[in-house]
C-alpha cells in the first residue's frame, strides 16, 4: 500500500465512510467515480489520479495531507494535472484606463511565462446553479500571457455541467477579475451570503442598469440576476483541457 493509499483509508476510516460513500462525494464534484477506484487508490494500484484533488476535497483535508511528498507552499502536484493549453476565447472587451488593456490572442504552450504559477480552485455544487469554491487551491498551472500582468487572476476546475458544451467537467478555466465583458462572453458572477462567497457562471446576454441577463446551456434557460446582491464578477480569458 502506498503512503496516499494508506493515509485515503486512514482517513476514510476515521470519517466512518465506506468506499462507496467516497466515491459518491468524488463523483458529486467530478461526475465520475466508482468504489473500484477508491479501492485501487487506496491499494496503490493507481498512484497518480486527476481525481486525487477531489478524493481531498471529499475527506475535507488538503492534497499535501494524502501525499506529503507535495511538500509546503505551492502545489508540485506528482498527479499530472498540469494541463495543455488548447483554446483562448476571442475578446471583444471594453477596457477603461484602470483596467488591464493587454491585446487579446491565441497562445501557444510555449508562450507561457514558466516561471510563474497561478492558483486553481476547486467548486463545489450547491442547489440549483450555484456552487462555492474551496478555501485553498487544489493546484497551481503556468500562467498565460494574457494575465501576464495580472497578479489576481486564478483558475477554477469545472465541476458541473450547466455550461456544457463550452466547458466540460475536469475543464480547468482562467479569470481576469478587471475585464470587463460584452454580450457573448462567459462569466463568473459572485455574491456575498452570510460571509459564504456564492459564485454562478453563464454567458452574459445582456447587462442592465440594475441587473445581468446570463444564459446556461444544460439545461438551456436564461436568469435575471440582480446586481445589488451579486455584486462582482471575473471574465473567462482561457481554458484548459
């Protein structure tokens, strides 16, 4: 048995939940999950999983408590989650004088800064089309150029499937918190309850005085969202696969 197989069943264990129960929890978060995969985890048969950050997240622990060779600081992640760049949205953005007015392309792999990393969030569905982020990121990617010189830009992974087919769950996306965005492009829109950071995303539609028009896509339908209590939102610039 390996060390994160052995510290998946310590763990599991002391939360009194079974292998099947666990891979409930993982395949809320993710979509897929199966007893025989917390069960070849904890075995050491699979050593390195897309699904490690969220088994984590399931037994409400960091990553570096199953595996502590990730070490302290920034997530090394040995799970392979480093994704390859394939797609940047086209922009069509009105920049003010404050705001980052960076040009906005499509970018290769290669034209990441490699020294430099951002954080990546992992979500969390609540009811209907909402979800909350995790207190701490799940793992850490290069950053593009087109947040080059954004120092609050962050990631999220997918979790649901409301914006399907734009992205797909185990998609990684990346958010500008100072574009501001046209009719078409895609948002993540965020409100305050009881001090619990809720956060939607759709595509914007149409922007009011008063309030945002979003649409998601599965199922398709459109909300009114009132700007007076979701009061900010962050633009999606790229995406991972």
């Amino acid at each position: 048995m390996t060390t994160i197989g052995n510290n998946v069943k310590k763990i599991r264990k002391y939360l009194k939940l079974s292998q099947s129960q666990l891979a409930e929890r993982v395949r809320k978060l993710t979509g897929r999950c199966s007893q025989q995969t917390i069960a070849n985890i904890e075995n050491g048969n699979i050593r390195e999983s897309s699904l490690l950050p969220y088994v984590a997240l399931a037994l409400n622990v960091k990553l570096d408590h199953l595996n502590p060779n990730i070490g302290k600081g920034k997530l090394k992640s040995q799970i392979k989650l480093t994704p390859k760049i394939t797609q940047f949205f086209n922009s069509n953005f009105k920049v003010n004088a404050k705001k980052d007015n960076s040009d906005f392309s499509d970018h290769s792999f290669d034209n990441f800064k490699l020294d430099e990393e951002i954080p990546v969030f992992g979500t969390m569905n609540l009811i209907h089309d909402d979800f909350i982020l995790t207190d701490t990121p799940i793992e850490y990617v290069k950053r593009p150029h087109v947040v080059t010189f954004e120092k609050d830009a962050f990631g999220i992974s997918i979790a649901n499937r409301n914006i399907e087919p734009i992205f797909k769950i185990g998609d990684i996306i990346i958010l500008h918190p100072r574009k501001i965005a046209k009719k078409g492009n895609i948002c993540l829109f965020l409100k305050v309850d009881n001090n619990l950071h809720i956060y939607t995303m759709g595509e914007l539609i149409e922007d009011h005085q008063n309030f945002w028009l979003i649409k998601y896509y599965n199922p398709e339908k459109e909300r009114k969202i009132c700007k007076k209590t979701w009061q900010n939102y962050f633009t999606v610039v790229a995406r991972f696969l």
